[in-house]
C-alpha cells in the first residue's frame, strides 16, 4: 500500500526522522509529540501504518485522512501554539494534531475543533477521550460546518484549518486576534497568515496537497 513511504518500527523512530529531515524543529512541539502515538488514534484496520510517512485514509471518502506525520509537524511548526492560546481547529479529523494543540496550550488555553462528517467526529471524540481535555474542557468538539469559523468564540490567538480552500476565507481574518496565525491550506500549498498590528504577513509554503475544506452552505 505504501511500499514507497518512508516507515519506522517505533514511533519514536518516526519522530526521529521528521526531526532529522528538518521539519520537527522546536523542542517543546516534538515533546508534545511523543505523549500521542499516532497508532492510537487511527482505526483498527489501518493501526500497521502508522509509522508510515503517509496520509492513511479514516473515512469513506477521498482526502479523508490521518495526514502524513511530515505535514502534520509542518502545520504545527507553522502555528507555533503558545500555552495559553485559544485555537480554532477546522477539521479534527482523527483527533491525533487537537491533542497535540491541547498538550501545547496547557490548562489555560483552549481548543474549539470541528468536524463537519459524523462518523469521522465520532472515531476523533472516541480517541480524545481517553485524555482528560474533554472532560476538563479544554478541547470543545463541535459536529459541523467550521468553513466561516466560530464568531461567538473569537478572537483567537491562532486558527489551523486542515483542509484547503481556493481563497482564504475573510471569516478566518476577522476572528485572528492580533498578534495570530492562521494556518491554511490552498491548491497547492500552505499559508501562514500572521496578524501584526492589522496587516496581514503572509508567507506561502508550495508543494503540499489537502482535501477540500467541506461545508453545508449551497
């Protein structure tokens, strides 16, 4: 299946790797690595890839995946989370990036992640509540559609969304607190967007493929 992908025995081994090839860089996001095994938060009939360097499907549909480590390290390290930030998460998918998020903002930052399909937010809820940030509410999961953001929850210190859109949303802008960055993917790559003094600091990062951020607008 993935014959070609870069695989380890370990997690650990994993980890190594992505630090070796210079996408796992600060210290603190590769600790907050190591307490998520990534086998831990897929389905039972994929748990053998985990170690892959690859994208492994989770839902029906195609670009439903657990993201490849490497991009998933990629967008993390791009967001830079700061403990204390409250977060936007559009498109939690298996749960495996929200409790990596959760473990960087600690107890006094907060996530609101969603999910817009119910079976995939059940398999990420399901993962996420074998930790304790459910239960002490530091992740708050919502089932639906995340593409114009969380208006009643805003402003936040940084929005990740995980699937990508042909232009950056205006909803996402409006609800970045100065001083934020977003993170989101387009066609063909990934922007990060920081907030400084009301403009707009973009850098875009080619060469990296998502599926389509979903929503139930007509």
């Amino acid at each position: 299946m993935f014959e070609l992908t870069p695989h380890f025995e370990t997690y650990n081994e994993l980890l190594d790797y992505l630090e070796k090839v210079g996408v796992l860089k600060t210290k603190i996001i590769k600790e907050a690595f190591k307490k998520f095994d990534r086998k831990d938060f897929l389905p039972e009939e994929v748990k053998e890839f985990a170690y892959y360097d690859s994208p492994i499907p989770v839902g029906e549909e195609v670009g439903q995946t657990s993201s490849q480590p490497y991009v998933t390290a990629f967008l993390i390290e791009l967001l830079q989370p700061k403990e204390g930030n409250k977060i936007l998460e559009v498109g939690f998918g298996s749960g495996w990036t929200t409790a990596i998020l959760a473990e960087l903002v600690g107890e006094k930052g907060k996530i609101f992640a969603f999910e817009i399909d119910e079976k995939i937010f059940n398999l990420g809820k399901q993962n996420l509540e074998r930790y304790n940030f459910l239960e002490k509410g530091r992740v708050i999961l919502i089932l639906g559609d995340g593409s114009k953001g969380l208006k009643e929850e805003s402003p936040f210190d940084r929005i990740l969304v995980s699937a990508f859109s042909p232009e950056i949303p205006n909803e996402f802008l409006e609800q970045l607190k100065d001083g934020g960055i977003l993170v989101i993917p387009d066609f063909e790559g990934i922007w990060q967007v920081i907030k400084e003094k009301g403009d707009l600091i973009k850098n875009y990062h080619p060469g990296y493929v998502f599926g389509p951020l979903r929503t139930t607008s007509k």
